[in-house]
C-alpha cells in the first residue's frame, strides 16, 4: 500500500468521572489520533496512548515521533506486518507510537479488503488458527470507591449481564481492600466472576497477605500484585496463592512476555495491544503466551474509541469464545473522538464494517478536544 497522507494530531479526552489506580486518580486522557490514507483517499487510523508503568515514550514524545514520521512515511510503500528498516529505526524507541502506525497499516490493509479488522487480522496471522468472534464478552469496570456505592454498582453490573468485573487495588490499608472487595462480591452474586487489579502496589509479603486475605471472595484473578520488573518474586508468590496470578505492566514488552513464561510466574497475560505495538504484535505475543498455558485477556489502555476498537477487533481474532475481556470504553469519557464501541448484556458486537469501523472526524488542537 502507497501511502499519500500522513498526520498525526494530540487529543485530551476529559472522563465522565475520576479514574482511581493506584498510580494515582486521573481525570483526563492525552493520546494521539494517527490518520494515513492511500491513494484512493481511504484513511487508516490509529492511536498512541502511552500510560504510566509500561515503559512507553511519554504523549509528547510519541506526537514528536509521529510528527517527524509524516514526512518519512509520505509516498512510502508499506503492507500490514511489515516494517522497512527505515521505519523500524525511527519507531524502535517509541512502542506507542509504533503502535499507532502498526494500528493505522492494519486498519487501512482492512478497509482496502473490505473485511472487519478481526476477520482480516485472523486470516493473515499465521499464528491465529480459529475463525473471528462476531462479539466479544467484556468485564465491567468497578469505579465506586466507598463500600456501599460499590455494592450497588456492582449489584448494577450483574443485572446488567456481564459475567466477570474488574476492581482496582492497594489501599494504603488492606482492611480497605478487604471491605471494598467484599462488597464487590456481595453485589455481584456468586455466579460473576471478580477480578482484581493491584497495579504493582505491595511487596511480596504485602501481597501474600493480601491473596490470603482475600481468597475466601473467590476471585478469579488478581492481576499485577508486585512491581513489573519483580519477574521471581512473581513465581515464589505464585507458588504460594491461593489465587490465581495475572500479569499487565509485567506484559510490556515481548522480553517480559518470555521472562513471565520461563519463570513460570503467571496464570493469566493481559495484553493491550496500544503499549505493545499494534494488533500484529499483540496477537503473537497471545500466541506465545497460549502456546504455555496461560489465559490470555486483551483490554485497552484509557484509550479513545481508535485504540479501544484496536483492542476489540485483537480479541475478535484471538477467537476464543471463552475469554472475557476487559474493552468496555463507553461511557468513559465525556466527549469521545468516534462513537464508542456499544455493550449489550456484557457482549460487543464486532460488526460488519471494513477495518475497525469508524471514521474520525477533523480533530481540533484547541484545548486538545475532538471537534
């Protein structure tokens, strides 16, 4: 494909409500909207969104990257998956703005075909050997803080239809964690499954307390109980559990995929497809994860409805209809780029549209917002 057009524009999306992690409460998202079009005119997108704790660039240095590419990439003869040298030197420092070229590439390749992103992502990965989801089943996001507004949030969520949500962790205090989470079960009823996401928060002792503590609420998982880089520490903790460990920050790069898995360290992978490169990448790193054992989950990363899209169509082509991912975006923000991708009783519907589905309107630099 002969790219004609390349540009990169920085967008603020401000959230409907603060977003508690334990790296701290954020109300807005900075990311980069990334548009290439061929020569027919039909535009591909894509989006950098890097995110703290996953050693990506920062959103400055992926619009910087992006910026200085539009030129390099104008007129230049690029096809889904591969990457001239050129291109691979300027983006080898910067994963999220990788991300959103691979995404863009893939997205167009898509559209030119006239098939879905996740139809044409399956049929041109060697690695993926199951035919596309026509919908995805999604998580829900636990956001209440108080025990008794999580318990009804979460009794909201089971009526809703979703089979598995998701609640934040690492309270300064574990009785915090403890109470929150028995709410969160409480509401949900026995039969939704609860994950838990610690974002790196304890040490290893901190954390083993913290699974023993709270192994009699049958969580399904709890993802990133110790810092990224503490792979060993991992599988000693691991070994130990009485629940079931998943990796997120751990999973940024394909090193720390192949380190996890000689360390024997997780149960489950989490992958975002926006911090490890685009959708190509992310799919084998499924893969490779798959091939040893673990559950893999596909989520977004705070994205724009671009990058959620991205994540939606990787877990379509993962095809395992047993998997529940954690993409829901609607809803998120007060003002999205494109129509957010809709839940229905905890699914997704991947439609029928060529490539990710959407098309981005002009966006505005003015207060970083879309027009």
């Amino acid at each position: 494909m002969r790219l004609r057009a390349v540009s990169a524009s920085p967008v603020t999306l401000r959230c409907a409500r603060p977003l508690w992690t334990a790296r701290g409460t954020f109300t807005e998202r900075s990311c980069v909207i990334l548009e290439i079009r061929d020569e027919n005119g039909v535009a591909g997108y894509g989006e950098a969104a890097p995110w703290p704790g996953f050693r990506t660039e920062s959103v400055a240095e992926s619009l910087a990257v992006l910026r200085r590419a539009e030129r390099l990439l104008r007129d230049a003869d690029i096809e889904p998956g591969e990457w001239p040298a050129l291109v691979t030197e300027h983006f080898s420092a910067a994963p999220a703005a990788r991300a959103a070229l691979a995404g863009a590439v893939w997205d167009l390749g898509a559209r030119r075909a006239g098939r879905p992103l996740a139809e044409f992502l399956a049929a041109r990965l060697e690695c993926l050997n199951r035919a596309a989801l026509e919908s995805v089943a999604v998580s829900a996001l636990l956001t209440e803080s108080a025990p008794e507004a999580l318990h009804a949030e979460a009794m909201r969520v089971r009526e809703a239809g979703y089979r598995a949500a998701k609640l934040k962790l690492g309270a300064a205090v574990l009785a915090e964690d403890i109470a929150r989470v028995r709410a969160a079960r409480e509401g949900l009823g026995a039969q939704v499954a609860l994950r838990g996401d610690a974002n790196g928060a304890w040490s290893e002792q901190e954390a083993a307390a913290a699974l023993g503590a709270l192994a009699e609420f049958q969580l399904a998982y709890v993802e990133q109980p110790l810092a990224p880089d503490e792979i060993d520490a991992l599988a000693r903790l691991r070994r130990g559990s009485p629940v079931r460990i998943a990796a997120d920050e751990s999973v940024a790069t394909e090193v720390g995929v192949g380190r996890l898995i000689e360390a024997g360290a997780v149960d489950v992978m989490v992958l975002k497809p926006s911090l490890l490169g685009g959708p190509g990448r992310a799919l084998r790193l499924a893969a490779r994860a798959g091939d040893a054992g673990c559950e893999v989950v596909f989520t977004h990363a705070f994205e724009s409805a671009v990058g959620a899209r991205h994540a939606l169509h990787c877990a379509a082509a993962w095809g395992d209809p047993a998997a529940v991912h954690g993409l829901v975006t609607q809803g998120l923000f007060l003002l999205d780029v494109a129509e957010p991708a809709a839940c229905h009783g905890g699914l997704i519907a991947v439609g029928r549209e060529p490539g990710i589905g959407i098309t981005v309107p002009g966006v505005a630099h003015a207060e970083g917002q879309p027009a």
